[in-house]
C-alpha cells in the first residue's frame, strides 16, 4: 500500500519484459524502470519508494526519488510512459543508451553513479538461451560421461 495514484497506463504486452518511465508528479521529473510485468513492477516501485520516504528499508537505487517525494510531500500522483517492451537483450541496450543520455538530464532522478541493476532472469534470457534438447551424455577425452547440467545451456539435468 501506498500514497501515489497512477493516473495512466498505457498499453503493452504482458508476455515480454517492459523498460518504462515513471513521472513523478508536475515537474517532470521521472525514473526509468523496467520489469516483467508493468503493473506489478510499478506497484513494487512506489511501494519501495514509500517505505522509504517512512525511513523504513529501501534499496540504494531509489533513494533520489525518495529524497525528491520528501522534498515534495504533496506529490500523490505519477504516471507511466513505456519505453520498450520486448525481447530482453534488446532491452538491456536501450537501458545502457538512455542511461548516457541521462547524465545530462536534470530531471532524471535515477541515481547514475551506481549501474542500472540486471535482473538474473533478464540476464538468462538475453545472454543464455536454453537449448531445445539438452546433452545428457557425451564423450570427454574418450571417456562416456553422463552431465548433471547441459554443457550448452547450463540447465540441469533431472
């Protein structure tokens, strides 16, 4: 629970990963975000967020954002804007390119000294595909060895 409204959502697909901004309140000042899901993401942000502005725990990544909504009390509204939703990697770059571009944005309030935090599922998807049959069994300097994990993939082997 917490004290934002979400004024808007718009629409994307609920079956890839989505990078999105989220503007808090008039200014104009937002953060970029991503997750699996949008609406579950947003609602964990601004959960986190208003633990915070409570001095309760918070990760690291939003303390500008909780300084700037207890600069600003009587901000109670934000709304999102999606910026890619797609495959991960591609995702992983877009995130990369608007973080340079950010570093000139005044009203950016991710905190860019610190780098944008990866996902380990996002890194699987982009960085290691699964393959679709695994390797149970194969030759190691002529020796038959039966895998525990795929030697391809890294999944393992039941």
């Amino acid at each position: 629970m917490n004290k934002f409204i979400i004024t808007s959502i718009p629409e994307y697909s609920d079956e890839k990963p989505v990078l999105y901004n989220i503007y808090i309140g008039s200014k104009g000042a937002y953060y970029l975000h991503k997750g699996k899901k949008l609406k579950e993401s947003v609602d964990r942000f601004l959960d986190d967020v208003y633990r915070g502005m409570r001095n309760k725990s918070c990760p690291e990544y939003y303390s500008k954002v909780v300084d700037y909504c207890n600069k600003f009390p009587a901000i109670h509204q934000v709304s999102v804007e999606v910026v890619y939703n797609g495959e991960p990697a591609k995702l992983l770059k877009k995130e990369d390119a608007l973080y340079k571009t950010m570093k000139r944005d005044d009203l950016s309030l991710n905190r860019l000294d610190i780098a944008p935090y990866k996902p380990e599922w996002m890194l699987k998807d982009a960085f290691q595909k699964r393959c679709e049959n695994c390797l149970k069994i194969g030759l190691i300097d002529g020796v038959r060895i039966a895998f525990k994990f795929c030697p391809l993939c890294g999944r393992l082997i039941k």
